[in-house]
C-alpha cells in the first residue's frame, strides 16, 4: 500500500484548478437502466446479481475480479477489454448525448440528512503535487493499478473524484441562482436521495470558475481514482486528456460523514476468550447487552463485535500529537489492530474488511459470524479533522471516512479518445 503522490513537487500554477468539459450526459430515457449504485455500498455478490440482470448498468464497465463469480479469475487487460465492450455496447445504444461544448455541470444530492450541490468540472492532475489538491488517505497498489489500467484502456471516465472546497459565500451564491433559475437536465433516484443535474449555462461559466480558483481542493471519495489518474499521466505525460481528471466540488459545510466499520482477521488464531482477554489488557473492554448499546456515541470510543457478544471499547490515548494521530482510525489501528491482532493494515491485504456504517451493526455481526472476524463499529469524523489531516501532508489509513450518498457512476462520460473512445473526440 503506498501513498497517492509524490511529497514534493514544484509549485507550479499553469493550469486553471477547475475548467469546464465537453462532457456527455446519459439520456434521461436509459438514466435507471445505466446509472448505477455507489460500489462501496455493495458487496461482491451484490455486484454480480446487478451486472448479470441488466447488460446496460455502467456497473459492467468498473468490474474489478472480487465481481466475478466466485472462483472465477481475470488478468487486469481481460477486465479492462470487457469494460471497454460494455462501454461500447452503451455507446451503440446512444444512451448517452454529447453537451457539445466545454461545460460546467451542477449535482445536487438531496436526501434525509440535508441536500449537497457540487459543481463537475476538471481539476490539473498535477494539482495533487503542487498542493492545490489534497489527500489524507493510503492506497492499494493493485486497486490503483487496475484503475490506472481501467482510464487508459477503456477510454473513459464516468465517476468523478468527490472532493470538498471551504464553502464560501460567492460559491453559494453561484449555486442558487443558477439551480433557481435553470431547470434540471435530469432527475433520478429514490424517496430516500434525490439526484439532480443541471449544465452551467455559458453565461456563468466565468463566475463558477472564479468563485473557485483560488481554493484548495480537498479529495473526500475517489483516492484510488486520484492515483490511477496520476499514475496514467506520468506514463503517458505528452497526453493532454490525461492532464486533467473529472472531479465533483461540493462545499465542505454541505457534506455528510459516516464512518467505515473495520472486520479484522486475528492474525494468532486464538479462540474469542482469549482474544478478548487480549483486547481487555489493552483497550476497557466492558460487555453491553446490544448493538444499539455499543454503538459509540462520541470520539475515542468503538463497538466491538467478537463471537457473537457484543461490548463497547475505549480506544487507547492517541501515539502522537499530529491531527492524523487523534483520529478513532488511527488511534485503533496503532494500538489494537497491529499490537493485539497482528494485523498490518497498510501493507496485508485481506486481513481488514471495510464496511460503510450506512449498511448498520447487524450487517457488520453477520460478516462477522461468516468469517470468523473481529469486528468494530467506529464513530465518524468530521470534515474538518480529514482537511485538517490533509492540511499537515498526513495519511490516514485507507476506508478511514464514508462520504454518503454519493455520486452515481454512469451519469458523466468524460471522453479520452482511446480504447473504446478512440473513434471521438477527447474533451
């Protein structure tokens, strides 16, 4: 597992941080056929029922191999061919509709806890060194690599990098008046979160922007995508299509935080007793009689799930004075997972699941049973402890926030002009 990017590069402020694009946008008329559901909210198998019910799901141009059936595998070049079929199967279909000029576009997601509107654009790959665009988790190296692969072979990209700006007054301003006084493109979604998009008129094209460039752009969902979109241009620097990637900016007071659960593989094999009695001498164990009751209600504390017994823990005091240091992420990974479990969760894979809290603490128990893991529940963090993080050039570890809801996958297509884009024009 490493970090996105490089620590240092050169301060260097040629591209704008946020342009428009010539995008696409999926045809109202095929929008619940090709729009798909956020791909951390699924599990493998779920995955597979989607894509094998519906051909058209954008779903079935981001397969990774955990989607295939079960014993079935594929190198990365025969995932990536059968995205860039689908892609093109999709393509024929004329599900999606070229804008047909450099646009700005707004995404509002409107849902129980509030409504969130970003602005899609483009923002300077080369910004994630030059420290207009800032990161705060670590990555894995196989998960980034088939996504590098994924951009340069299929063609094109359709989930835009979430990201978080400082909310401002001129942004706000901007984002009501054009949403009040323009209709919406195009309406999806449910009861539960409503998804709206509207294209920018050319006309305000100019204010967007400056209400936007000079900020520091912060990534919230997307880090695998991020690095795919960095490790694609230092392969191919002369390619101008990869000089800049789709991202979504939503302002940070907007957004909405949960937390992802941790189901933890202990890695010396010992029986529940034995293993609790390990937690206890590190962590205040006490043993509750519900989930409802170890769910932590406040920092420093996480529910344990262990053998079908439920408890609440009191995290150990933070190793270290950095902001990174004081997260409930950071603090369990240092003092529980790696000393009591034996588990390295920035270089062994497998032995860490990651659950968004969304999907609730019975979920998390039933992986548990199956598995034979530990589980633990995790209290959120706020927006302004990850850009603060961000801010010091800080890591966390990986999964440490689960942004909901979020961007769908298959309403944007950013073309590249190759692979299965070959026969376009890149925008």
């Amino acid at each position: 597992m490493t970090s996105t990017l490089p620590a240092e590069a050169p301060k260097t402020h040629d591209e704008p941080l946020v342009a428009p694009f010539a995008g696409w946008l999926v045809h109202p008329d095929w929008a619940e056929r090709v729009v798909s559901r956020a791909y951390d909210n699924l599990s493998p198998e779920q995955r597979r029922t989607l894509v094998a019910a519906n051909p058209y799901s954008y779903m079935n141009v981001t397969r990774s191999s955990e989607d295939l059936l079960e014993g079935a595998s594929a190198s990365r070049d025969c995932l990536v061919a059968e995205g860039a079929a689908a892609l093109s199967r999709l393509l024929s279909a004329n599900a999606f509709t070229p804008t047909g000029r450099p646009a700005f576009y707004l995404y509002r997601l409107a849902h129980k806890q509030g409504v969130q509107t970003g602005v899609v654009c483009t923002v300077p790959v080369r910004g994630f060194a030059d420290g207009r665009i800032r990161i705060h988790e670590n990555v894995h190296d196989d998960r980034a690599d088939l996504l590098t692969d994924h951009l340069t072979g299929v063609g094109a990209t359709s989930s835009p990098v979430a990201m978080a700006v400082r909310a401002s007054e001129a942004l706000n301003r901007e984002l009501h008046e054009i949403t009040a006084t323009v209709p919406a493109d195009l309406e999806f979604g449910s009861t539960a979160v409503r998804h709206q998009i509207w294209t920018v008129p050319a006309g305000r094209t100019d204010s967007l922007a400056a209400a936007l460039s000079g900020d520091v752009l912060y990534v919230t969902d997307g880090h695998h995508r991020s690095a795919a979109a960095v490790r694609a241009l230092a392969a191919e620097p002369g390619d101008p299509a990869l000089a800049r990637t789709m991202a979504v900016v939503f302002p940070d007071d907007q957004l909405c935080v949960q937390a992802f659960h941790r189901l933890v593989v202990d890695q010396h094999e010992r029986n529940a007793e034995d293993c609790l009695a390990a937690l206890a001498d590190a962590a205040q164990v006490t043993a509750v009689l519900s989930p409802v009751q170890a769910r932590p209600q406040k920092r420093g504390f996480a529910g344990l799930y262990l053998e079908r017994s439920w408890h609440q823990m009191e995290l150990p005091p933070a190793v270290g004075s950095g902001a990174v240091h004081s997260l409930d992420v950071e603090r369990l990974r240092r003092s529980i997972l790696g000393p009591v479990l034996g588990v390295d969760e920035l270089g062994q894979p497998g032995t860490v699941e990651y659950l968004p809290a969304s999907l609730g603490c019975d979920e998390l128990a039933g992986r548990c049973d199956a598995q034979n893991r530990v589980g633990f529940a995790l209290f959120p963090m706020a927006v302004r402890e990850l850009m603060a993080v961000a801010d010091e050039n800080r890591l966390m570890p990986p999964k440490s926030s689960f942004f909901a809801p979020k961007p769908r996958s298959g309403v944007f297509l950013r073309i590249l002009g190759r692979g299965a884009t070959s026969h376009l024009p890149a925008s």
